[in-house]
C-alpha cells in the first residue's frame, strides 16, 4: 500500500478493524483491487499505460508489444509484478538462469519443490528484485 500513501496505509490498518475505507472507493483489507489511478477509454488505467510506456522507453523500443495489468494488494510495501517475455531467437533456460543469477541487484529464487520464490513478505525492506523464472 506504500505506492498509495499514507492513505492507502491508513486504509489497509483500519480495515483490519472493521473500518470502513476513506482513500478507496472499496476495502482494500483482505481484498485485490485491479484499479490504480483512473481508467483510460482505452479500458486500461493510468498506471498500466504508465507501466507499458516505461518499459518502452527503458527498452528503448517505442514499438515494443507489452501489456500490462496492475492491481493493489494488501500488503505495506513491495511492488509485485509477473512478466512475460518472448525472444527472437532460440535460447537455452538455463542460460537465462545464468544471466539472471550473475546480473547485479538480481537475486533468483526458485526451489518450488521447496517453497522458496519471493513473496512480498520475505523481500519487504530490501531493495534488490527478486526473480522466481517459470
């Protein structure tokens, strides 16, 4: 809720109480909300296009196909996102591992058989991504 502010927050704590919420139009405790900022004519929000035009410019790819859905989730801090990339060429998974692991400010978890991927919970407060690949 951090991206919300202290509203948000506020309305995170208070729901846990029973209280009503003053920043969202919906409770956001124990709830899921696909809105952030207001919806588009397109039917996306300002933030997805938001998250769809950065991505261009950091890729520096104006043409670049990606789409986006962003939905609040009640948790203090963190931001979560699930990516799906396609490439050009054929590649080996393992490789993209490799590169995943030895990229700085990377940190790869992923031992499903042992429950180890990141979550909100285990990544609040530290400023690294964390990375679980499929």
């Amino acid at each position: 809720m951090s991206g919300a502010g202290i509203a948000g927050v506020h309305d995170l704590e208070n729901g846990e109480k029973g209280t009503p919420p003053t920043n969202f139009i919906i409770p956001i405790y124990s709830n899921c909300i696909p809105h952030i900022d207001s919806f588009l004519d397109t039917g996306y929000t300002k933030e997805e296009m938001k998250t769809i035009n950065e991505t261009r410019k950091i890729m520096k790819r104006p043409d670049l196909k990606v789409t986006a859905t962003t939905v609040r989730v009640p948790v203090f801090n963190c931001h979560s996102e699930a990516i799906n990339i396609e490439f050009e060429n054929d590649f080996e998974i393992k490789d993209i591992r490799n590169l995943l692991s030895s990229s700085p400010g990377i940190i790869v978890q992923d031992d499903i058989s042992n429950n180890i991927y990141p979550t909100a919970h285990n990544v609040n407060g530290k400023d690294e991504v964390y990375v679980r690949k499929n």
